[in-house]
C-alpha cells in the first residue's frame, strides 16, 4: 500500500474548531458548551482556538467590525465571520504561528466551507486586521 500524505493535524484543527463555532452558532449555544457536549473530547488545539475565540470574543469582533467597510459583522455569511474570528485570534494571540500561515489557512476555510468571493474577503479583510493585532 503506497504511503498516503498525512494530513496536517493543525488545520484539522482549525476545521474542527470552525465546525465547532458554527454548531454553537445554530444552537445559540456558547463556543465553551459546544465543547462540553461533545461525545469524544476535542484535541488540544481544536480547544484552545474555541476557547480563545469565546474568551476573545468581542474584542476580536470589535476588530473585525472596525477594518470591515461596508459589511456589519451580522451581514457576512455565519462561516466567514467564524473563519476571520479564528484567524484574528490567531494572528492577536499566537505570535508563534507565521502571518502567512493564518492568513492562509483562513482562506482555505472560506474557499471550502463558504461562498465564491469568501476567499477574496476573508483574505482582504485579514491583510487588513494584521497591523493591528499582530504587533
């Protein structure tokens, strides 16, 4: 059997948390109680990023509306706006982890899971938040 390439356990991660926002987002429930209900526990960094975007919440979301021109935060699609809230928690809180690297992972996220122009705007919009969170 030929060697299949890994996946990459960090966007994994990153998935998981997205869908782990969404479905707290459908139930109305918070990010935290997402978490808790889960039937297996998440993996460290799938939890880490929930929590840190529930934690961060408004601060993140203060950023976003801030740099966002012409879109409210409850105007963007409920994936876009979960997408650039981990993102910009990334690039605020996890100097570690390259610009690029977010940056890049948060469109790929927008490209699969959301609309055609998602990858476009969640791109500019995140060039944009840089600056100001990752200092």
């Amino acid at each position: 059997m030929p060697d299949l390439p890994r996946p990459d356990e960090r966007s994994d991660a990153r998935e998981r948390a997205l869908y782990l926002l969404y479905e707290a987002h459908a139930k109305g429930i918070d990010p935290i109680d997402a978490l808790e209900l889960q039937v297996l526990e998440p993996d460290e960094l799938t939890t880490m990023l929930v929590a840190g975007v529930a934690e961060h919440h408004r601060r993140l979301d203060d950023a976003i509306a801030a740099k966002s021109k012409g879109w409210t935060l409850e105007r963007m699609p409920v994936i876009d706006r979960n997408v650039l809230r981990l993102a910009a928690f990334e690039l605020a809180e996890r100097p570690d982890v390259p610009v690029a690297v977010v940056l890049d992972e948060a469109v790929e996220l927008a490209k699969r899971f959301s609309t055609d122009d998602s990858g476009r705007f969640v791109n500019g919009l995140l060039s944009a938040l840089v600056e100001d969170l990752r200092t």
